[in-house]
C-alpha cells in the first residue's frame, strides 16, 4: 500500500492521498526543487501531458520540500493545472523514502492504484524523459 498522509496544497486546501481510492488513480511525483532547470521542464511536461493523465482517471500531485509560498508562485508561473505539495520539513519526503543529503528529494514518481497500491515506480534522472516513462507505465494494463 502507499503511505498515506495529509497535508496543504500550495494553495491551501487539504490533500489526502487515501481520498482518491476507490475512483482516481495517483501520479505522486517528487522532485527536488521549484525554480531550478530541471524540475522547471519536468513541470511543464507533466503540465502540457496532464490532459493525457486525467483522460484515465488519474490525478497528477508534485512534491518538493519548499515552502508553501515557493510552491504557490512554481503552480501560477508555470499555470500548472494539478496540485503542489509542499513540504518543508520533509515529511512526505521521508515517508516515501526519496530525500537526499540537503533534504531535496530525488526525482521519483510513484503510480499509486485505484485501491491505494503503488503499482510503478518511476526512477530517471532526466526530467523530460521521466514524466514520459510515467506516461507510458501509467496507461499500462
């Protein structure tokens, strides 16, 4: 089973993962940082895919250990159109065992089931490619 947990979206409203059983599939991805290179393309690949996600019932949720306002102004910028999560003490982070020395998270995405089971885990270093495999293992059967 994916941990489940609680906690604010950028925007402030409540998110909790165990919520979506049962009716929406969930792409947990988590990268280690708004605002730099990477995570900048990362986001808006998922952003411009996103309508390929929702399509199969899916709900697409970043993570990232900044701080609410750097999460809020990372979603308008990019006008990401699915929720950020921060977490600055790094809570989720640990929870899902991705953190790395600085207390970033490593680029990992988690395709979490219907019932609440991680079904894939996405694991590339390369930003554009990894919502791209998270893509494809997403529509698998």
């Amino acid at each position: 089973m994916a941990p489940d947990f609680s906690t604010r979206d950028s925007d402030g409203h409540e998110f909790r993962l165990s919520s979506h059983r049962g009716h929406q599939k969930v792409v947990l991805y988590f990268f280690p940082a708004c605002f730099t290179p990477g995570c900048d393309r990362e986001a808006g690949k998922f952003r411009d895919e996103f309508p390929q996600f929702t399509g199969s019932s899916t709900q697409v949720v970043g993570v990232s250990n900044d701080e609410v306002e750097t999460a809020k102004r990372f979603r308008e910028h990019f006008h990401l159109p699915f929720p950020v999560l921060p977490d600055p003490e790094g809570k989720i982070i640990s929870l899902y065992g991705v953190g790395k020395p600085g207390g970033h998270a490593r680029r990992v995405t988690f395709l979490v089931g219907l019932e609440g089971r991680i079904e894939e885990v996405v694991d590339a270093r390369d930003p554009e490619a990894h919502v791209t495999q998270t893509l494809q293992r997403s529509k698998s059967p």
